[in-house]
C-alpha cells in the first residue's frame, strides 16, 4: 500500500495550496510552508505521472509486439 497520498488527494491538495497562495490571505511564514508543501506535492505527482507513462509505454510495447507474432 502507498505511504503517501493519491495521486488526486495530491492533486486536491496542491490545488487547495494555490488558492491560499492565491488569495493573499496569509503571512510570510504560512505561504513559505504551503509553498515548500506544494513543491512536494508536485514531485508526487510529477513521480507518478512519469510512472503511469512508463507502464502506458510497456503496454504499447505488448500490443506491437502481439501484433507482430503470427
């Protein structure tokens, strides 16, 4: 089982962090920590999208190769 979130709870939360960001309702210090917050969140998601294309990629790679075969 995953440790961290979903890749849409991540999504949900990196979206929520930039409408705090956004809307300019906090101090220096709270958007310093959604910030860093959201460049995690980001590489969660940046991690499993390049995991999600490579497992597209391996099952192209079947369909051609099936194709192939008499």
């Amino acid at each position: 089982m995953s440790a961290g979130p979903s890749f849409e709870q991540a999504r949900d939360e990196l979206e929520q962090i930039v409408r705090k960001l956004e809307d300019g309702n906090t101090t220096l210090d709270e958007a310093i920590g959604l910030w860093e917050r959201g460049e995690q969140l980001h590489a969660l998601c940046r991690a499993q999208l390049d995991q999600a294309e490579a497992r597209v990629a391996e099952l192209l790679r079947r369909m051609d190769d099936a194709a192939d075969k008499p």
